[in-house]
C-alpha cells in the first residue's frame, strides 16, 4: 500500500482535492537507504502535487491527512500506461509488416504501423484515465494521520 501525507485544499461532497506535503512516494529519500527517487523528481516537479481523492474519513479543509492508494492498484496503472502502448506499437509494426508485400517497402509500413499503433495505445491510455478519474476519484482514500490526530491543522 502506498501512502503519503496530504493536506485537505477543497471539499466537494464525497471527495476532496488534497495536496502532498511529502518529499517522495516512500518517505525514505533523506536517509542513506533511500534511493533518492523523491529528489530527482523534485527537479523536474515544482508544483505541489494535488489529488483528488475519495473523502470517506469526511475531512475538513486544512486538516492533514493520510492518502492511502490500495495494492496493486499501481501495478494495473503502470501495466496500462506502459504495457499497453508498447503492445499496440508491436501489433502495429508486425501488422505494417504484412500488408506490405515488397521486402524494401516493409519496413516504410512497418514504422507507420507501429507509430499508429502506439499513438493508439496512447489515446486509448488517456481515454481510460480520464473516465477513471471521473468515476472513481483517482481510487485514492483519505485516512486520519495517526501521529497528530484527526483535524489537526497544518
């Protein structure tokens, strides 16, 4: 299970938009173990990282929160944002490769397959995605943080 503490920004109903007051996703990116994934991100990320997550535990705006996202529900994004592109590019290329019936003219085709089929697995990413978080708020829930108690402000 994945975690991170979070402050509450706005309220909407059954949901709430939150923001990251974590370094990296482990927690572990000041100490010597830690692999440091959290400050390289910080590089390449300056804007806060805000969520928008179900609100289960009815917390106010301003109290810290625990944002919790369930098992394997990463591993099913990185299979769908990674796995599934990639896929399509093959599926496209060996397709491209058939429909070409001259050898010099099948590698024209398969390119041209493989980019139509990953610019595909793309959209079909993005579309998904976008439903996802439409209907199911990012699949994310907010838990009290057990160090300071629930409704403390930040």
């Amino acid at each position: 299970m994945l975690e991170t503490k979070a402050i509450v920004i706005q309220r909407q109903g059954n949901e709430a938009l939150v923001e990251a007051i974590q370094g990296g996703g482990c927690g572990h990116c000041d100490s010597e173990k830690g692999c440091g994934s959290g400050k390289l991100s910080q590089l390449f990320c300056s804007e806060p990282r805000r969520f928008r997550v179900r609100n289960n535990a009815n917390a106010q705006v301003g109290d810290m929160v625990q944002v919790v996202l369930g098992d394997g529900l990463l591993l099913r994004g990185a299979l769908l944002m990674y796995i599934l592109p990639l896929l399509l590019l093959m599926i496209g290329a060996a397709a491209g490769t058939q429909l070409s019936s001259e050898e010099r003219v099948g590698e024209v085709y398969s390119a041209i397959g493989g980019l139509v089929g990953l610019i595909s697995g793309f959209l079909i990413v993005k579309f998904v995605s976008s439903r996802r978080s439409k209907s199911s708020v990012a699949l994310a829930d907010i838990l009290p943080v057990a160090e300071t108690g629930f409704g403390n402000k930040h």
